[in-house]
C-alpha cells in the first residue's frame, strides 16, 4: 500500500538504505515541512517556485476585477523574485 506523506526527516531515506550525508544534493518537492530536520545540516538550501497555481509569486496573475490596494499584494515591498525552476 502507498500512502502519501512530506519528508520530515531522514529516516523517509534511511528505511530505503540511503544515507543522505554520502549525498552532494537532496531535492524535495516541499516548501516547508523539512526544514526543522534538514537546515541544521543543509550546507544551502535553495528554493525553487515552480509556474503554476501553487507558486508563491501572486504577480503573475491577471487579476482583472480587484479593487486596489489589495492586503497584502499592495502592502508590503517585494522581495527578489526566487528562482523558477524551468520545466
């Protein structure tokens, strides 16, 4: 039987024989459930927002019938835009 679930921690890798310290790069298709278990050892991590209903980037959309401003799309400084992982 599957059953979906986040990686939390090493041992998703370890019940499958895989010591992830042999590794030079681990990748996760989450934005944070790992962090409290994998930063602590992480030399970096980086972050991907991917295209799509799910990116964290809402300035992509065209939203056509807002009434401006908007909280929080209108309140606050944008930061650099992350990296988008290209498909």
């Amino acid at each position: 039987m599957f059953v979906k679930s986040q990686v939390l921690d090493e041992q998703n890798f370890l019940l499958h024989g895989i010591d992830i310290a042999n590794y030079n790069l681990v990748a996760f298709k989450s934005s944070q459930h790992f962090r409290a278990a994998f930063e602590p050892i992480a030399r970096e991590i980086i972050t991907l927002d991917s295209p799509g209903l799910t990116t964290l980037d809402f300035t992509i959309f065209d939203y056509k019938k807002l009434k401006r401003p908007l909280y929080p799309l209108d309140h606050f400084e944008r930061s650099p835009k992350p990296k988008t992982a290209q498909v």
